[in-house]
C-alpha cells in the first residue's frame, strides 16, 4: 500500500534517531565531566609512559597520522567538494550537484555553530603534535569528514552496478571518515568524546542527506538526464 513506509526507510529513521540519541548522551556525559577519565586514559595510552611528548609506534608513524589528518581538513574538505560538484555538473546531474553543495556547505555552518555553543576546551593532558585554534567539541575533522566523505560515498554507490562496488565505494568513504577522526586522538588536539560525538552528528547529517536524495531521485520528474 501507499501509505505504508518502506522497511529501509524505517529503517533509516530508527537509524537517525539511535545516532541523535548517542549524541545526546555524550554531550551530557561531556558536560557533566564525566567522560574526563575515559578520555585521558586513552590520550595517555598513545604516549610513552616515560615522555608524554612522544607518541607510541614507530618514528615513521606520527608523520603518516599528519598527513591522514589533513584529509579532514577544510582545504581537502573544499577541494574534494568543489572537484566533486564539477563533476555532477559535467555529467548533467544537476539535482545531485547542488544537493551535496547545500549538505557540506550547511554542514560547515553546523558544525561551526556547535563548537560555540559547546566551547568545550583542548586537551591539555599530552602535547599536541598540530596546531589548532577552534573549540574542541565535536571535531570538526571528524563531523566534516563524516559529512563530506559519507555523503559523496552514498552518492557515488547509486551509480555503482553490482552490490560489491557500492559496498567498496560507501566502505571507502567510511574507511577515511574513521581513521581521520582517529588521526586527531592520536595527535592530541581532541578529547575521544569529541569524536564520537563528531562522528555521530556527521554520520546523522549524512543519513538526512541520503534520505533526501533518495526521495528525489525516486520521484523525480524527467529535468535532466540522469541515468
């Protein structure tokens, strides 16, 4: 029938809501200081016991994480989105184009919006190993990464023909999503807390995102010539 709602979309919904729910939690949990001894304890983890300026693993290792953490990044974020954008332009897929234009462009207002109202301060247990000069919840690595990497994931898997393609493409961009956000505990400018929390509202944002464009694309009428 009509009016009944599609499993996945049900599925969609139980999923947004458990994802606002988690976010709620950590941020009560961060606002009663009561995540402080989980979030040390896994900052000091991955620090020499004998010199909290040095990170555990190899020399090579700290370097490499540097470099994932870029990633995430405003300007790789920019440069992803904009060469993403041109791209749907070229191939006529106006719709989608300006969908994810408005879903990472909002999304960098939300996050910036969140980090203000929380004001939650930087780790001062260990050194960090980059600057940084914004308020500390959620990372914005990790919500960023979580918008844009999830979202052209979930896009790009659309156009995929066999399952296993579209499991790669949206497990790729999980894949980076994860370890970027990973990448700012490792270095020392978040607290654990702040990317979960992260991960869970970009991961929400990009779900909302999905659904939107999944509705469109089901009922579109013939504008362009999208395949």
């Amino acid at each position: 029938m009509r009016n009944r709602i599609e499993p996945r979309l049900l599925a969609s919904l139980t999923l947004l809501a458990g994802l606002f729910l988690l976010f709620a939690t950590i941020a009560d949990t961060v606002f009663d200081q009561e995540s402080h001894a989980f979030d040390r304890a896994i900052l000091l983890a991955l620090r020499s016991p004998g010199d909290p300026g040095l990170t555990v693993g190899p020399g090579w290792l700290a370097g490499a994480i540097r470099d994932i953490t870029s990633l995430g990044g405003f300007t790789v974020i920019t440069l992803v989105t904009v060469l993403s954008v041109l791209y749907l332009l070229a191939a006529r897929k106006i719709r989608n184009a300006v969908i994810i234009t408005l879903a990472i462009s909002l999304g960098a207002l939300a996050e910036t919006g969140l980090k203000l109202l929380f004001s939650r301060a930087r780790p001062d247990v260990v050194p960090h190993l980059v600057d940084v000069q914004t308020m500390s919840f959620p990372s914005g690595h990790a919500m960023m990464s979580a918008i844009t990497y999830l979202t052209l994931g979930s896009m790009l898997a659309r156009a995929q023909p066999t399952w296993q393609l579209r499991a790669f493409t949206f497990g790729a961009g999980l894949f980076l999503t994860l370890l970027i956000g990973v990448s700012r505990v490792f270095l020392g400018v978040h607290w654990p807390t702040d990317i979960i929390a992260g991960w869970t509202v970009g991961g929400a944002w990009a779900l909302c995102v999905w659904m939107i464009a999944d509705t469109l694309n089901r009922r579109r009428k013939p504008l362009e010539p999208e395949q």
